[in-house]
C-alpha cells in the first residue's frame, strides 16, 4: 500500500516530508486520498501513533485535510503547491495577469554613488528621508502614523504579522473571491481559511461577524482596488465594518492598499476608526515598477514590535539602496504626476470594458483597481472560447473559497476601442455556451 502512495519513512517527520514531496511533484494531487492510518501503518511497519503524528502535522501545515468518514485527503489547494496561472500562450492578448502597463511606470534610477557601510543596518534599519515619505504617504489619507516600518512586500509583511501572531490552526478571515497567493500563504502557514463574501463597497459586514464568531482571531482586507473584485470601500461600510470589529478588539485587521495611488478610489481605512489592533500596509511594485519590493507598514505599537522582532531575527533591514531609489521616486515631482495620469488611464480603461461588457448585457464587478469580475456559469468554457478569439484571460478557480464562478480580466493595458471588440467576443462566447447548455 505504501508502495502504491509512494510514501516511505520511519519517523513521523520523515513519513510527512514523503507525502509533502508527493503532493508537491504532482504525484499526489489535490483531493486524492492518504490511506487510512492502520494500514499506511502496516505497510511501513511502524506504529500507527508514527502514522497518526505525520498526519497531524500535515493537516497543520495545511498540506492535507481530514473529511470525517471520507478520510484524509490532499487539501484543495496544498500549501507545497501554489495557485500559479497557467502560462499564455504565444499570440494570445494577455489580460489575465493583473500586471500594470509598463508604459505608465517610471524609469527606476537606482543611486549612482553608494558608499561602504560599516557593520550592519540593524541599529538603523530605515533611511529617515523614506520614513517621513512614508509617513507622509499614510498621513495623506488619514492613516496614524504612530508607528511605522518596512518590510520586503505586502505578502512579506502580511506573513510575518500572521506568523507573529497567530498559532497553526488558527482561523483568519479572508476575502472571497480574493487574492489567489493570499489564499496560498495562508494554509502555508499552517491557518485556517474563513471565507468572508466581498460586494462592490468590500467585505459584507455580517459575513464578517459570522467569520469572527467562528473564531477568526485576524482579519485581512483590501480597502480599495481589491483583487480580484475591485471593491473599493466607501465611508458608510467602513463604519458598518467597525462597529462590526469593535465586539472583537483581539482580533488583528490587516488592510493591504496594494495599489493605492492607482486605485480609482478614495482612500477609506479601518485604521483610522481607533481599533485595538491594525496594520495598514502599502506597497509601490503597482505604480512604481514590480522590481521595487518594499512595502510600507503602520500598525499599533505591539504589531509593530512583533513585526520588527522578528524581522531583526530574519532578514534584519531592507536593503538601503532599494530604499533610497524608492524614496527618490516617492519624492520626484514628475513621478507624481506620471502616477496621477497613471490612474485617470487606468479608470478610464477599465470603465469602458465595463460599459462595452453591459453593452450586450453582461454584468461585471469593478469600481476600482486594475480588473473587472465578470460571473459566467462555466470558467473553462468562457475562458477557451475567447482563446481562439486571440485573448487570454482568468478563470476565477484560484481566486474562489466558495463565491460563484467568474472570470478576471485584467483592464490595464486594455485601450477603449480594443475594449469594443473584447466585449463583442465575450457576448459570442456567451451566446455560445448558452447554445450548448440549452439555455
């Protein structure tokens, strides 16, 4: 039987590893069954405690899942393996990436001169020119910027607060449909998943309250541009959203403006409303250049000792040069306008896809950020027939917990007059399928 999974091992950790890189390799693939414990047990000639333990720390790590009666299986989404898309084909249109036009990027100039340090950042780990740039940058949009750090990314960030905070097992609040390698990142590290439904003003208050009282002790959100839906939130959910919050003052509230200046929205955050415990992270690799892998954090005094403990344990400080390049940029004139006509673009590409899409009544989600969500009955029809139209997008799969089925589109480098005959396409995928199903 063992022979049969490809599972070996004599310890419980080495029994774990097995199945680990069976999953990772493809050889055991999502939902596909472990044998049961006494038999597995048998088969490698160890205890069925030995067998027992591995499986307790695979279900903690996120790797499998226990169905009752139905055994053990292969989580869903595995936290060896990654929601990575699949690769575009050659002469296709891509607007499946959710990637910004580059053409309203700047051009990254890092310092010409960079003198020797001697030692280590770790007495000094933030340039202050980027510090008060960064504080400006949240203080701007009425975030506190009490305490403030840095870190290498949001997900960087994200992890490391959750890693900080919670234990394996935990429960985390997520968006549903929302971003797929914060759905990857969070059964990596070894959480719980509870999916919170997401309209065009954010997070629905009362899928929020029944995620909290299911025992989500972290929150992690999007205010504005969120991914994949485009919700934005406005200042009447905030507040239905705090008052929410304000029963549950243990739980800590991540809120990713991962795209903030580039958003099409204003900005509204949870951070202003004075919770017990927050984070409010940003990064630039949206509107500055993806190789710009620094995000900025302002939180409560605690989340901030946590984050940077940990922090000075690991990588200690990002690197200074990058810092200095982003500070410069963050501080240059030009790149702000260029940003600010980066936006206007962006909103004007993706209104008019939305407005080409209920041209041929098609509905879709996307009051802000770089994407359109369009719900379709069947992802892989839809997303095959515009293949051979000659554009490439999304199918929602690896953005989904348990909202419907939808596909993602990616509006940045999408022109209005390209906009038309997308639509058009779409509306005969549609009419299509509709044949095929009979509808």
């Amino acid at each position: 039987m063992a022979e049969q999974y490809g599972i070996a091992g004599g310890t419980a950790r080495e029994i774990s590893a097995s199945v680990e890189s069976r999953v990772a390799d493809g050889t055991l693939g999502p939902g596909a069954s472990l044998p049961p414990v006494r038999r597995l047990a048998e088969g490698l000639g160890v205890s069925a405690g030995t067998v027992a333990a591995a499986y307790k720390e695979l279900r903690g790590r996120g790797v499998v899942v226990t169905l009752g009666r139905g055994g053990t299986v292969v989580a869903s989404a595995p936290a060896v393996t990654s929601r990575r898309p699949p690769r575009v084909p050659s002469g296709l249109r891509d607007l499946a990436g959710g990637h910004p036009d580059p053409a309203c990027l700047p051009v990254l100039a890092p310092p010409a001169r960079v003198e020797p340090v001697p030692g280590s950042h770790r007495a000094s780990p933030r340039l202050g020119r980027l510090e008060d740039a960064a504080r400006a940058w949240f203080a701007r949009d009425g975030v506190p910027t009490g305490s403030v750090t840095f870190a290498h990314g949001a997900l960087d960030c994200i992890a490391r607060l959750l890693s900080t905070e919670l234990r394996p097992g935990d429960a985390v609040a997520v968006e549903d449909p929302g971003f797929h390698h914060l759905l990857d990142l969070v059964p990596a590290l070894g959480l719980r998943m509870l999916p919170v439904t997401v309209d065009d003003d954010g997070i629905r208050p009362e899928a929020l309250r029944t995620a909290l009282r299911a025992g989500a002790r972290a929150l992690v959100c999007s205010p504005r541009g969120q991914s994949p839906f485009g919700a934005r939130f406005t200042p009447g959910r905030r507040d239905q959203l705090l008052s929410v919050l304000r029963d549950f003052p243990e739980v800590l509230v991540v809120e990713d403006d991962h795209n903030a200046d580039i958003a099409g929205a204003d900005a509204v955050s949870l951070a202003s409303g004075g919770l017990a415990r927050w984070a409010h992270v940003r990064t630039v690799s949206k509107h500055l250049g993806i190789d710009l892998r620094w995000a900025a954090l302002a939180c409560d005094p605690a989340t901030l000792a946590r984050h940077d403990g940990r922090m000075l344990l690991t990588s200690g400080w990002v690197s200074h040069i990058l810092q200095a390049t982003v500070a410069d940029l963050l501080t240059d004139p030009a790149v702000t306008r260029l940003v600010a006509g980066a936006s206007r673009t962006y909103t004007i590409r993706r209104e008019a896809l939305g407005a080409a899409l209920e041209g041929h009544g098609i509905p879709s989600c996307g009051v802000s950020g770089l994407n359109l969500w369009v719900p379709v009955r069947d992802e892989s029809t839809v997303v095959n027939g515009l293949r051979t139209r000659g554009w490439w997008i999304a199918a929602g799969t690896r953005f989904r917990i348990a909202s419907p089925s939808a596909v993602r589109v990616t509006t940045a480098t999408l022109t209005p007059a390209e906009a038309v005959r997308f639509a058009r396409d779409f509306a005969d995928v549609l009419a299509d399928s509709q044949a095929v199903y009979g509808g």
